[in-house]
C-alpha cells in the first residue's frame, strides 16, 4: 500500500511562468510518488493563468484547478485546496522553488505516514510544508 500525495500549487498573475512550473513538478512527483495530485490554486488572477491551468489539466489527468474571482489571500487559499485535496500527505508550494526529487524523496522515506493527526516538517525553501493530515487506503 501506498500514501497518495497532494500538491497545493498557489499562484496568482503566473502566466508566463505556469506551465514551467507544473513540467518541473511533474518530473519531481513521477520519480517520488506512484499516485499524485497536483492542484493549481488560483488567487484571482488578472492575467490568463486560469486559461494555461486548464489547458494544462487537459493533458494530465492528475492536475485540477481551484481558481477564486478575487484574490482572497493564501490562508483561504490553501484551506481550499485542503478540502479538495484527496492526498493523505500535501506538499504545499508558492511555486518559487521546487524541490528536488532527492530532497521530495527523502522527506517522504522519514515522514510518520501513520499519524492520525497533522504533523509539520518544514523541507527546502519558503512555502514549502509537509503535512500528514488523514489516513488512507485509497488508490489512484
């Protein structure tokens, strides 16, 4: 049995630079997870970021967008994501760095995947959080 893992990807205005973003993650989480979501977090973009999450959901199957009207600030942000989130463990990122498979590896071979309860481990960079938040047994 394995622990699905959910990434919270939060961004507003990305445009330029979303689609980068997601192929980076989508290399990190192919090489350390066998069932993954990766879920774009829109704060109220002005810009065409929704447009490019969406194209980009259409070709991967394991990405869904959250997109908010106005920007509503990242603490409700996330909570959204959390409650869309279907992963037992989420990785949270502002999108500015990405972890690296040995790094993402790593914390996921010391992570208490057990813990009924939520548990924090801090990884590489700013906005970048580990968090077991329920038990599992679901398969992708």
């Amino acid at each position: 049995m394995y622990t699905p893992l959910s990434v919270l990807l939060c961004v507003r205005n990305a445009q330029a630079t979303l689609a980068a973003t997601v192929h980076q993650f989508l290399e990190v989480l192919s090489e350390v997870a066998e069932c993954w979501e990766l879920i774009v977090l829109d704060d109220g973009s002005i810009d065409a970021t929704v447009e490019v999450a969406d194209e980009l959901s259409t070709h991967y199957p394991q990405i869904r967008v959250l997109s908010r009207s106005a920007s509503f600030g990242s603490a409700r942000l996330v909570k959204a994501g959390l409650k869309a989130s279907r992963g037992a463990v989420l990785l949270i990122s502002d999108g500015q760095r990405i972890p690296a498979p040995d790094q993402l590896a790593t914390a996921c071979r010391t992570f208490d995947w057990t813990a009924a309860s939520c548990s924090i481990s801090t990884m590489t960079a700013n906005c970048i959080i580990l968090w077991t938040l329920r038990p599992t047994s679901s398969r992708c």
